[in-house]
C-alpha cells in the first residue's frame, strides 16, 4: 500500500468511530485467536500479539478481559478470515480482508459495495498474485539507529524498514517481513531488546497506480463503504 492511500484512509476514519473499529476489530481477532490457541497468552501467541495491539490503542483491560471470557464460553461465536479480491474504479485491485460469522451476508454485503460504487468484484486469485502477504512490526525510532538496525535485520528477513507514523501522528519504523520470515524477526526484535508498539499481517503489493485526486476520490468511496461493513477487518489496494 502507498503513503497516499494510508493518508486517505486516515482521513475517512477520521470521519468515522475510528475508536469503536478499532475495539470491534481486535475483539473478532481475540475470538479467531482463542478458538485457534485457547485463551492462555502464555501458549497463545497469537493472542499475545493481538493483545500487544489492544495496548498500542489503549482497549480498556476489561474490554479485553471480556472478549477473551466470551470466545472461552460456550456458544461464543465462531468467526471465518475470508479474503475477497476485485477491482476499484481505474483498474485499482483491492484486497478485502473479512471476518465472518455469516459467510452469505458478509459476501453478498461486498459484492454490493464493489457494484455501487463503479468495481468489480473477482473470483479467487484474480488480483491476490500483485500482493504479498507481509509481517509488519512498528517501533518507536527513540534510540535506534536506523542503519545498523537496517543491517542487523537483513539476515533475519527484512524487507523494508520504512517511516511511519501513528494515529495521533507520531513517528514510527515499520519493519517489514515475509509473512514466512515472521517468526525469525520477531526473535530478532526480542533478542535486541525492541518491544513492537503493534504487530500486524498485511497484503503489500508489488507495483503501486498512481491516480489523478478525483479519480483516486472515487476509489476511496469504495473503500469507505467497505471498511464501514462490521464483518471487515481490513482493506488493502495497489493506489498509490
């Protein structure tokens, strides 16, 4: 994803409950992770990862202590990651990231967005082949001294180690992985005593498309409607 996408994102969030989101989101992650690897983040890593991310944006502990209660108990709800894949106005491919505990609804409520608001939506693999699947870890650059780090990490698979910032706009460095190095780098972090603010997976893709701002706009519009549907996680495009 390019900086200018990220950007635009920012500012339709910032007309959204970006807060509210952000907690329904992590709180589908819990569940997905505490079906997976139960609700010990000592034997879970994935929960203790997904719970490092409920701290990066402040979830109230009970808010979390909660979610991890109700994906332990019986009748809690199970929830399916399913990607969808299609096209944007412009010819922008964008990858949709859901987590679903109706596979009918959350389908049928995509193929609407993408229909009306000028894209198409495709069948598997009709777009998933410009992305790769990547770890992105981010750190505050207080201390660290980004060239040695840069060399350090290279052997441990590293991509890229790019600028960044928060929500609230402070600088961060985003250390960028395969998705199959993800183990390795994040021992690398440990091992160098460099606690990630938040850890996440994304869909990176190869070449980015340049679009004219009314163009782009339109492609925005899209996103907005789909990252307002409750059942998706994430929204990932080749705008640049």
């Amino acid at each position: 994803m390019g900086r200018a996408f990220e950007k635009r994102k920012s500012t339709i969030f910032a007309r959204m409950d970006r807060v509210g989101r952000q907690f329904a989101k992590i709180g589908k992650d819990i569940a997905i992770a505490v079906k997976t690897g139960g609700s010990s983040p000592e034997g879970n890593p994935a929960l203790r990862r997904i719970l490092q991310n409920a701290r990066a944006v402040n979830m109230p502990k009970d808010k979390v202590e909660t979610a991890i209660k109700k994906a332990s108990g019986q009748g809690a709800a199970s929830y399916e990651v399913v990607v969808y894949e299609g096209y944007a106005p412009h010819g922008i491919a964008l990858l949709v990231e859901t987590a679903t505990d109706n596979v009918t609804r959350t389908v049928a409520n995509v193929r609407h967005a993408f229909k009306a608001n000028g894209g198409n939506m495709g069948t598997t693999g009709s777009v998933a082949f410009m992305f790769q699947r990547q770890g992105v870890f981010r750190l505050s650059p207080e201390g660290i001294d980004r060239e040695t780090l840069e060399l350090e990490l290279i052997d441990h698979g590293l991509l890229a180690l790019d600028d960044g910032e928060s929500d609230k706009g402070d600088k961060q460095l985003l250390v960028r992985c395969a998705f199959a190095d993800f183990g390795n780098m994040q021992a690398a972090l440990e091992a160098r005593k460099l606690a990630a603010i938040s850890t996440e997976f994304e869909y990176v893709a190869d070449n980015l498309t340049e679009l004219p701002e009314d163009k782009a706009n339109d492609v925005m519009k899209l996103v907005a409607e789909l990252e307002g549907d409750d059942d998706v996680q994430n929204v990932f495009s080749n705008l640049g």
